[in-house]
C-alpha cells in the first residue's frame, strides 16, 4: 500500500485500523494469568484468555475480541460466531463461582464478578463457589505439553466445535486443514491422554478417512 496514492478519508480509515491492530496486541500480550486460570476455573487456553480479557469490566464487541484472541491469525480469521461459542462455555464453567458475562446487543460481552474470584485465582488460591465449597485445582499430566501437531489439532477442534464443545470431523478433513501427516488415531489418543479431549465417536478401522470422528473439548 502507498500512502501517497491514498485521500485523507484513506489515511484516517488506514491509521484508524493500525491502532486497532496495536490495541488487539496490547491486549493479547497481557495474558500472563492464563495457566492460573485454567487451573481454577477449568478453561482451555482460548477460554481463559476471553475470562481474563473481561476481567476488567469493560464491554467488548465481537471485533475486540476476536482480535485480542486471535490477533496473530487475523489474515485468515475465525467465524465471528467462535465468539458465542467460548463466551457459552466460560459462562457454564464460571457460573457456580458467581461470574457473569452479559451479551448486550449491538454492544458486545461483559462481565461481572461480584465475589472477586478472578483476582483469588490469579494470585494462585484456591476458591469457593457460591455455595462456599472449596473447589480443588485443576490440573493436566504433564503430557498437556503440546507439541506443534498437537496444537494445530486443537486449533481445528476450536474452530469446528458447536456451542457445547463437541466438533465432529472425518480425518480427511483434519489432515486438509492442518496439513498434519500422521495417524490421527495415534494423535487423538495422546489428546485424550492429556485431559485435553474426550472421544465420543470412533470411526470404524478400514476406510476410516471418510467417516467421522466425534469429540469433546475438555
């Protein structure tokens, strides 16, 4: 892009979306509480990043968020509606705690935690839900460890769950996507063995390629 060659309309449209840009990274590099989180709560990565974002209290549309989770993926973004589905699950997870996130429309997502356990948890302690019960932490074996064909299958199982966390897909599908060139049984096994996964649906062994699999994000 040339700058020169742009109008004033142009310019201001361009700066306007540079100090989106630096906003959404300022953002997402201010996730240094998310393991806590995780432990806590009972998130996946994804799902403690957007608990932590709104954290704040300040509402956030759509785009805010999206950018702040996604923000070294935005030449090739996520379905918008990816937003509904984690807000849907922090809101099943962090529910018994007392926290809640509002979807206000036409304005965004907020939340409110009126008993302060997000600041209990990011200072490492154990906490009570609203019935006064100490929930213990939660951790994964030390198999959660991903390496990097780890990751790229639990990018695509986010991006293909529904609203409840289940994603189904045939291993054709998985390796197009991820461009991974291994067994997906072996792969998916090490994801459930990690805690990160559950499998609910096996396809059956001998032209497996083409029928699907179906699972559960942890």
């Amino acid at each position: 892009m040339l700058l020169e060659n742009l109008s004033r309309e142009q310019l201001i449209e361009h700066i306007d979306d540079l100090q989106s840009q630096v906003d959404n990274l300022t953002e997402a590099m201010a996730f240094d509480d998310i393991p806590q989180l995780q432990m806590a709560f009972g998130l996946s990565t994804l799902e403690a990043k957007l608990l932590n974002l709104l954290s704040d209290g300040r509402t956030r549309n759509r785009d805010q968020i999206l950018g702040a989770l996604y923000y070294d993926k935005m030449r090739t973004p996520p379905d918008p509606k990816t937003v509904e589905v984690y807000a849907h699950r922090v809101r099943q997870k962090t529910a018994r705690f007392g926290i809640q996130i509002t979807t206000t429309y036409g304005a965004g997502y907020t939340l409110s935690d009126p008993r302060g356990c997000i600041s209990e948890a990011r200072a490492g302690k154990q906490i009570t839900d609203v019935s006064g019960i100490l929930v213990p932490l939660k951790t994964r074996t030390k198999n959660a460890i991903y390496g990097e064909n780890q990751k790229l299958m639990m990018d695509f199982l986010h991006e293909r769950a529904d609203l409840i966390g289940q994603a189904s897909f045939t291993s054709r599908e998985a390796k197009e996507v991820t461009k991974i060139n291994r067994n997906m049984w072996d792969l998916l096994d090490q994801l459930t063995n990690c805690g990160a996964i559950k499998v609910l649906i096996r396809p059956t062994k001998g032209g497996y390629q083409n029928t699907n699999w179906h699972v559960q994000l942890l």
